[in-house]
C-alpha cells in the first residue's frame, strides 16, 4: 500500500494519483470514497490511498477547472459528491498521459542494460 510502502517515491505516486483520478473520471464520473476503491483494486492493493491524499487532491482539481462535481442522492438515499471530467481536464490528461509514455519510455531504456 503508497501509505505504508517507503520503497515507492511519493513524489512520483503522487502525481500519478492526479493521472489515475482524471482516467477514471473520464470513463465514469464517480464519488471519491469509489475513486479510492477503484484505484486500489486495479493496482492490485499497491495504490491505496487515504481520504487525506484522495480528497484534497478531487478539491485542487475542482478548483483548477479540471473536475466539476454534482451533488446527487444515492440509492440508500446518502447525499455525495459526483465528480464529472471536464473538457479542461480531458486536455490535461492528455497531456500527463504523454508524459508519463515518455517516462516509462526513458525508464525502461535506462534500464535495459540492467536486465
């Protein structure tokens, strides 16, 4: 798990955390408790945020353009925030995706006299 794993560069986790919440924002727009469940089981346990990493980062966001959020009522009746990508957002995806291809590019060249 990011939190309790010192081997992980938090710096790098943590700007993958902003790329990991706008791709899932553009598939479903979804509620943050369900982001931080998403993410954790399609990184298999390895990404697995707090609320504390989770929920400022959906507000920096939000603020910056990138994310809208809707209130809406769940079916159990709970009222949540909705956060829905933004064309602004798309964009930055799009451009943080690129980035990281050419990082994991660069990487895995680095690395290739080590394998």
């Amino acid at each position: 798990m990011i939190d309790k794993n010192p081997s992980l560069d938090g710096v790098l986790v943590k700007g993958g955390a902003t790329t990991l919440i706008l791709w899932i924002l553009r598939a479903t727009p979804t509620h943050g408790y369900d982001l931080i469940r998403t993410i954790r089981q399609r990184s298999d346990g390895i990404f697995a945020f707090s609320d504390g990493t989770i929920y400022p980062l959906l507000y920096r966001l939000r603020d910056q353009g990138l994310i809208r959020a809707t209130r809406e009522v769940s079916p159990e009746g709970r009222r949540r925030k909705v956060y829905h990508l933004t064309p602004e957002g798309e964009a930055e995806l799009q451009k943080r995706l690129a980035d990281w291809r050419l990082f994991a590019k660069g990487m895995r060249l680095a690395l290739s006299e080590v394998e």
